[in-house]
C-alpha cells in the first residue's frame, strides 16, 4: 500500500466546503448557516473592493470590513482587527483573500472563538488547515488546532480569474509544496498521498495554460482544485524540511511567502530525494518528468517565477543564520538534517542554480 505502509491513521477535517464557479452568491446563507448575525469581513489593503462586494452581499449581517490584513500575520494587525471586532460588536469572521487575510482570520478565531468563513483568491491553501503561523518581534512560530481551522470554505473559479499571472504561478508552486511534503510526511497515509498526487498533477498541468491565458476558466478550476486538494494534505499531515526553511526566511528576513515556497521547493526536494524514493516517483508522475526536484524547478521556469532567493531580497551575508535557525530545532524529515548541506541548498536556491 502506497503512501504509508498497511496500517495507518487519517483524521478528516470539518470542514464545509462549497466549490464551483459564482458561488460568492452564496456567502449570506453560509454566513447564516453559522448563526452569524454580525460578520466583520477582512481584506488586505489591496482587496478593498472584494471585501466591499462581501460586505454588499451580506447586507445587515456585515458589521463592517477591516482591510489591513498583511504578510505572515504580525500580532500587531491583529490586536487592531480585534479591538474592532469587538467594538462592532461581531459575532463571526468572513475572510477574503489570500493566506494573509484567512491567517488574520485564524488569529481572531483563535482569541474569540467566533465562526470563519473564508473565501480563498490564490491557491495558498491555509483556509483548509487548523495551523496558524503568527509573527512577532520579527519571529515566526506555529501552532495547530482546530480552534482556527475555518468552519466554511467557498471556493469560487471566478475570483481566481483576475489574480495576476506571476501571482499565479507562485501561488500554485506553494500549493504544491504542501502536497510533495506530504508524499514523504512522517504520518503519510494513501488517503492524503493520494490526494497529493492528484493535487500535484492537477496545478502541473493548470499552470503553464494560466499563465499562456489567465482566462482559460478550465485552467483556473484545475488550479483550484488541485490548490484545495494539496491544501487538504497540509491540513492532515506533518510538513518538514521545505515548509521549516520557508517559515525561517519569511519570518527573519520578510521574504515573501510563496516566491519563497517556489525558490526553495526544487532544493528541499533534491536534499530529500536520496531518503524517499517513492515519494520522488510520484512527485515526478505528477508532473510528467523524469526526474521531481528538475520538474520543478523546470515548472517554475514555465510560469516565469523568479527561481534565486537574491532575485527575492534575500541577503548574502544572511544564509548562515539561516542555515543556523533550520537546524536549531529537531523536525521530522526523511533524511537527516546536517548544517552544511542545508547551508550548500541555501546556496544553491540563492544563485537560482538549477537542483542538484
């Protein structure tokens, strides 16, 4: 048996989702399925507009919008967000927009115990995980529970269309990633295995067509689908030494989140590879390529990705620490992890070089 051996344990999420094209129109009777009376609707500053047609569709169960959601959940946004939560007098999130903004929502969810709805726009994936990632003081630390695991998810196709084609790529590279851990997850299981490899193989082939025709509807339902299928398998399983890089060069050197996953991702794979040969054969079949770290960062190539965390902001002089801060706490992941060949991946995904 495939994906973790003949015995196994698999715990299913409660989540509600509602997938499709034009299902915003029906976030009112989600939000009343909650029993939420007062829902506050957050945004990124970017995304005023969409939390504004939330806000219009919802009519008197909007308490308000507060658009100030920003990258890696800082804990000062969301002590802001919850003084208005509390000063609306809402009784319930709806969460419109990318990892930011469903991660904001996650942290209310986490000091109130209100109801989440969240309606996704990229394909981060963090609406379908009880985890919850917070940055403070310049440090980023992680927790799981199903206290912020949202109780609805929409999935709307139509909201995808306009996201931007690198924005795309990127977004769907970090997806991803969340399945590939999860091929060689120390409590993989073929339920979650074989939703990753769907997950993989879905967003491989969505896109390179998305970013040749970001409105070719079929390409972006793939995308989609397969975002929610990866994002299932973060939900389910341990991530490992790819996810613990990428947490450690957002949070300590601000880089941005999914550039990051896709700069990363090729060279977490190949120091991996020699450990899990059988997660390396289905990653590979997933993206139809001989080979999965080259597929990769191959597929990277083909969305128009930045592949060299120097391209990213990311400091020369900063790839000890960082090597550092990856072996500072003991993870689990299939091979051993040994400061220098960490710092030699780091090298590598800082110049771009193609994965060894």
């Amino acid at each position: 048996m495939a994906g973790g051996g003949d015995s196994f344990t698999y715990t299913g999420l409660p989540t509600r989702v509602v997938f499709g094209t034009g299902t915003l129109a029906r976030v009112r009777d989600e939000v009343e399925r909650l029993a939420v009376t007062r829902a506050l609707v957050l945004t990124t500053p970017s995304q005023v507009d969409h939390g504004q047609a939330v806000a219009d569709r919802l009519g008197d169960r909007a308490a308000g919008v507060f658009s100030g959601a920003a990258m890696h959940t800082p804990v000062e946004v969301t002590l802001a967000a919850l003084a208005e939560l509390r000063g609306l007098g809402a009784d319930g999130v709806v969460a419109i927009g990318g990892g930011s903004t469903i991660g904001l929502g996650k942290a209310l969810a986490a000091r109130t115990g209100v109801p989440q709805l969240a309606i996704p726009t990229t394909y981060a994936g963090s609406e379908m995980t009880p985890i919850l990632g917070e940055t403070c003081a310049g440090e980023k630390t992680t927790r799981r529970s199903l206290d912020v695991l949202p109780e609805t998810v929409i999935y709307d196709v139509d909201l995808t269309l306009g996201l931007p084609v690198a924005l795309s790529g990127v977004s769907g590279i970090n997806a991803i990633a969340h399945a590939v851990e999860a091929l060689y997850a120390q409590d993989a299981n073929p339920i979650t295995s074989a939703l990753a490899e769907q997950g993989i193989a879905a967003l491989a082939r969505a896109l390179p067509a998305i970013a040749g025709d970001p409105h070719d509807r079929a390409a972006r339902r793939d995308a989609l689908y397969g975002a929610w299928l990866c994002a299932v398998c973060l939900g389910a399983v341990g991530m490992a030494l790819h996810h613990k890089l990428c947490h450690v060069l957002g949070g300590t050197f601000g880089l941005p989140h999914a550039e990051t996953h896709t700069a990363v991702l090729p060279h977490a794979v190949a120091y991996n590879a020699p450990a899990a040969p059988e997660a390396m054969a289905r990653i590979a079949r997933a993206l139809g390529t001989g080979d999965a770290a080259t597929g990769l960062y191959d597929l990277a190539g083909a969305v128009g990705a930045r592949r060299a965390l120097a391209e990213l902001g990311m400091p020369g002089g900063g790839l000890d620490r960082a090597a550092e801060l990856a072996v500072a706490h003991p993870y689990g992941n299939p091979r051993p992890i040994e400061r220098g060949a960490i710092r030699a991946l780091l090298e590598r995904a800082f110049t771009g070089a193609r994965p060894l």
